[in-house]
C-alpha cells in the first residue's frame, strides 16, 4: 500500500496532468503503486437536462445555484467513472456548457446525442479519469432510439469495458428483451465489464418477474448488481410521484464476475436543497474492486 504525507493510505495517485497514474516505481525500479487490489468508484446519474428532468435547460436565474449543487455532488464523491443518462451539452439557458463542469474531474469525456422520437432524454456520457478508446454506439434491435455504448479503459493493465445504457421507459416486454440484448453482447466481451444506467426496472417490486428477467440472467453468470443486490434497494427516482407512480427506474450498475461491489450508496444532496422543488433522479455510486 502506498502513503501520503498524512500516512493515509491511497487508492489512486494523480500525475501532473490530472489522470490517475497506472503505475509507479521507485528510484531502483521496483513498482510501489499501485502495491494492493485495484479499486474504482463507478456513478450512474440520470441528471434530467440537469435540472428537473423537464427536457429544458436550467433556467437564467437558477445557473450559478444547480451549477453549484452539481458540481458540489461531483467533488464530494469523486468518481472515477461517470456515466450519464439524459444529458445536455448546454447545460443553462446562459450557454454555460456541463463540460466546464465535468473537466474540472474527468480528463476523458464522451459526449453522445441522442436520436429519434425521444430527444433530449437519449443523450448520454460516459466521463472516465482514465483514457477512453474504441467508443462505439449500438442501439437495441427492439427500440432503434434506445442504445448501449461501450469503451475501454486500461485501468492498472487490466482492460475493463464500461457500458452506459438507458432502457424503455413503458414497457416491460421491451426492457426484458432489451437486457437480454445487452447481457448476451457483455458475455461475449472476453474481459472484466461495468455497466451503468438508468434501467427503468421496478421499484416498488424489486423480485417481480420483470425484474428476475432482467437481472437473473447477469446473477447467473456470477455478475454483482449494485441496486437491489446484497446492499438492498436505493430508490435513485425521487419527485414527479404523481407520473405513472414512479414505481420502476431503478438505475443500477452491474459488474462481471471478476470485480466486485464493495459499497453503495446514493447522493440525496439533490432531494434536501432548499433551491430543488422537483427533481427526477439522483445519483447512484458504488465502490469496486478489480479482481
């Protein structure tokens, strides 16, 4: 394990561009970082235009405020990887843009527009401390507007694909048949993968049938889930109760066999702001580890 100057032991050092260093050796060669398991913290966050998931930009008015309560959930947790579902390059009316935000943490951002009938909403991100290469689009053969991208990411040597994903919002015949789609596409992959979304999965019932179609599949082949797994169920939706009930849109992250969840938790910063009177989602975060 490798110490700070405070003898706090570090998960991750940074060079002097601001990526997490894969390696590090001491005057005689021999390689002192990283010394133990490697450790990710993964974030999936439909951030609803940024705002209160409306498909409109923040207002004028309420900039510098929902600039402040994003960024301010970004620097407390600090993931290593974001993925981003419902994403605005523009993020105010003002022409203030989410990159200025998000390049104050991440190096490596992959913006994607969305297309279709749906618009603003199937516009994604997948932000990483580490390089991304071989971003590639694929869209599920049951939604031609509905998608799972890929790319790699070279964390320590070891190569981990991550997959930002966003599911039917209406109905259940297309999400169960859009994770079988996106289950068989990670089995085949070959190395370690972490996928992340917003897949509108049941709440209220988190062992229905629909939710046993999508997810036994991945519990089977010894993949962890993060939501609704061994730490229990995080409801990631929050205000607008009154569309539809709001009883599915659990957004989860799930794992390959060889890495595994340590930790989950959600940021209810969003929910207790005094300056948030509705809202859609919150972020969900876990910690993992590379085996």
């Amino acid at each position: 394990m490798v110490y700070n100057k405070n003898g706090e032991s570090l998960q991750r050092v940074y060079g002097v561009n601001g990526e997490v260093c894969t390696a590090a050796y001491d005057i005689e060669g021999t390689q002192i970082f990283p010394s133990g398991p490697i450790t990710l913290k993964v974030m999936t966050y439909n951030v609803g235009q940024w705002y209160i998931g409306s498909g409109d930009n923040v207002p004028a008015d309420l900039d510098s405020d929902y600039y402040a309560l994003q960024d301010g959930i970004l620097q407390q947790n600090d993931p290593d990887i974001l993925f981003i579902e419902e994403y605005s390059k523009q993020f105010s009316k003002t022409g203030r843009t989410a990159l200025s935000m998000l390049q104050q943490y991440f190096p490596h951002i992959h913006e994607q527009d969305g297309t279709g009938t749906y618009g603003y909403y199937l516009n994604r991100s997948i932000c990483s401390k580490y390089p991304i290469s071989n971003y590639t689009v694929r869209t599920y053969s049951n939604d031609a507007n509905r998608y799972y991208d890929s790319c790699l990411v070279i964390v320590n040597n070891v190569p981990i694909t991550l997959v930002v994903t966003h599911f039917d919002a209406f109905d259940s015949s297309k999400r169960i048949a859009q994770a079988t789609q996106l289950f068989n596409f990670a089995k085949a992959l070959g190395n370690r993968f972490i996928i992340g979304g917003d897949l509108n999965s049941p709440l209220s019932q988190p062992f229905s049938e629909e939710n046993a179609s999508i997810y036994n599949q991945f519990l089977e082949y010894g993949c962890t889930i993060a939501n609704a797994g061994a730490f229990g169920i995080l409801n990631t939706v929050c205000g607008n109760t009154d569309w539809e009930n709001r009883a599915y849109a659990i957004d989860n992250i799930i794992c390959s066999p060889d890495i595994t969840i340590e930790s989950v938790w959600t940021d209810l910063t969003k929910t207790t702001d005094e300056i948030v009177d509705t809202i859609d989602h919150i972020p969900l975060i876990a910690t993992l580890t590379i085996n």
